[in-house]
C-alpha cells in the first residue's frame, strides 16, 4: 500500500531543505545501522553464536553474564531491525518537487 503525504511551504526553496534533512537523517541512519553492525559482531564472537541462533535458541541463562548479557544482544538486534526497517521506508520514499 502506498501513501501519499502533502508538505505545504510558504516559499518553494523550503522544500530543498526538507530534501536535504531527510538525506541527512538517512545518512545518520545508516551510520547507526553500521555502528549497530559492529557491536552485534563483536557480541557475536564473544558469544560464539550468530545473532540468528542466539535469538531463536539461547536464553539468559545460557549465558555467563546472565540476563544482562541478553538484553544487551537481543536489544542490538532490535535495535538493528527498526532501523534497517526505517531507512528502507526512506529509501523508497519519492519527492515530486515543482
């Protein structure tokens, strides 16, 4: 489904602005998903397990710091999944300017 959204400025140069604040914020999203990136990684090595794995078979008790250390990963992953979900959102977005 698709949806159309309507930005009305009183004058037509606003509308390079709000071009360049979302670029802008897509590029801090994707900066935070690469920094999200490296801190899964370095939980997955000290873990031994790829995120996938930890997520569908391993519990807190599985680990040697507990419930701390699976809140910290299962939160990166989440974390990781809404914002590759919201730069994909932005990604397909399409601006018709006049």
């Amino acid at each position: 489904m698709s949806v159309e959204t309507i930005i009305q400025l009183r004058e037509e140069r606003g509308a390079q602005q709000i071009v360049r604040a979302v670029e802008s914020y897509k590029a801090r999203l994707s900066s935070s998903i690469a920094r999200t990136r490296r801190r899964l990684a370095g939980l997955e090595r000290r873990h031994g397990v790829s995120t996938t794995h930890f997520l569908r078979e391993m519990t807190a008790d599985d680990l040697d710091g507990g419930d701390l250390e699976y809140v910290e990963q299962a939160g990166e992953a989440r974390l990781l999944e809404g914002l590759e979900a919201e730069l994909t959102e932005l990604e397909h977005a399409r601006c018709q300017l006049p």
